[in-house]
C-alpha cells in the first residue's frame, strides 16, 4: 500500500491554477526526486502535501500507517532563520513539538530522542553550540535532525543541499541516502542539482512542460532529463 497517493491533484495560490493534474504515489522505503523548472510548482507541491495550503482540486491522501503529522520537513531557508540565535540542542528539540501537544515542556525520552538524531547525523558534539555560528553543512544537518524528530517514516527535503560547498552537497545526499537505505526513510526532495540528485533516486517527479512520474532508469530513458529546458540543463 502506498504511504502517499496524489490523485489529479491542481496547485496555485487564490484559486489560480500553476500546475493541473498530477498524480503519482510514494511506497515505504520510496526515493523520490522532484525535478523541474524554476516556478514549475514544486515547492508548491510540497507545501500542499503538507497540508500548509490546500490543493485547488483533486486528493491527497497518506496510507501504510503514515498520519499527515508523522512527515518531517526541511525547508528552504531564509536569511533570518540562519541567523537564529539558539542552541543546536533547542532548534533539534523544537522538532518533537507535535509531540508534545499541551505540554511546555520535553519528556525524558522526546531529549533522549533528540540526542541520539543529533548523533546520527554528526552533530552531536556540536550541542552546546550556537545554531548561528555554524557552517552552512552543519546547519543543514541540525534541520535534518530535526526534522527526523518528527518522524521515522517520511522526509520532505526542499533544495538541502542550497548554497552548500560540493563537499558539504556530496556529504549530505551520501547522509540523505543512508537514511533512506539503512534507516528505511521514505524520502521526497526537492532538488536542482538534478545530475547528481537523480543518482541517489529510486523514483523521479519531473514537473514542467510535460509531466513524468516513474523510476530513474524509465526517467533516463525517456530522454526528458537532456531535453530542451530540462532541468538538467540548467
């Protein structure tokens, strides 16, 4: 059964349309990459699968034990939120949130949580330190955290590897990657490093002037990825 399934789902914003029709599904233990041209919808898409705006038509639906408020996120990040100034142990804790529901505090085990993701990610020594000083890798992988905070089953990734040296990139998808193999994550990323993205992929979305959903071998293929005004080209 699928954890994800879109169902001829329509996205925009005040009831204008950017993107009609799509439809794909998500299995446990999925790789997706969603390529595309830059306003073709695919943040958009994201945001709505999410539930942080609602499709304009169509479904959206999860199944295989995965709720809405079980998926971790990673968004893109501002220039503001960089500058945050709080410790890495706070920004990863701040993902058990959902958990937490009225209470104003974190249990024993939502800590313990929270500190062991900061190891699986290499950043457990970096603790004590403030989330601001921190190089942009660093802080990618203190969001990564966080994000697993809420889930164990599924991350969306929106460009993770944005403004990134090519070490702290190769670094973060070979993390990204191991989540998805070892720890059985079903991944969603958003990425136009489109080469190198699609190499880790199972799966690939490619949102633009035609529409494909399939496995990178089938995506490869077809020939869409050399295209002209593919997203690999750019």
């Amino acid at each position: 059964m699928a954890q994800l399934i879109c169902e001829q789902v329509s996205l925009g914003y005040d009831g204008k349309a950017i993107r009609t029709d799509l439809n794909f599904t998500v299995n446990a233990g999925d790789f997706l990459c969603i390529v595309g041209e830059n306003g073709s919808g695919k943040s958009t898409l994201m945001k709505t699968i999410l539930g942080l705006q609602p499709p304009l038509a169509g479904s959206i639906k999860t199944g295989d034990g995965l709720y809405p408020n079980e998926i971790g996120y990673l968004p893109q990040q501002t220039a503001a939120q960089k500058d945050f100034p709080a410790s890495v142990r706070e920004v990863v804790r701040s993902g058990c949130q959902a958990r937490c529901g009225l209470r104003p505090f974190y249990s024993k085990q939502e800590k313990q949580l929270a500190a062991e993701l900061m190891e699986r990610v290499g950043v457990g020594q970096l603790a004590k330190r403030c989330y601001r000083e921190l190089s942009g890798g660093q802080q990618q992988r203190v969001l990564l955290a966080r994000a697993l905070c809420a889930t164990q089953k599924m991350l969306m990734l929106d460009e993770p590897i944005s403004g990134l040296d090519p070490k702290a990139s190769a670094d973060m998808y070979r993390l990204v990657k191991d989540l998805n193999t070892k720890d059985k994550i079903t991944i969603i990323m958003i990425s136009h490093d489109v080469t190198t993205a699609i190499s880790y992929a199972s799966h690939v979305l490619h949102i633009g002037e035609q529409i494909f959903f399939g496995t990178t071998d089938a995506y490869l293929a077809s020939g869409m990825c050399h295209g002209e005004g593919s997203a690999c080209t750019q």
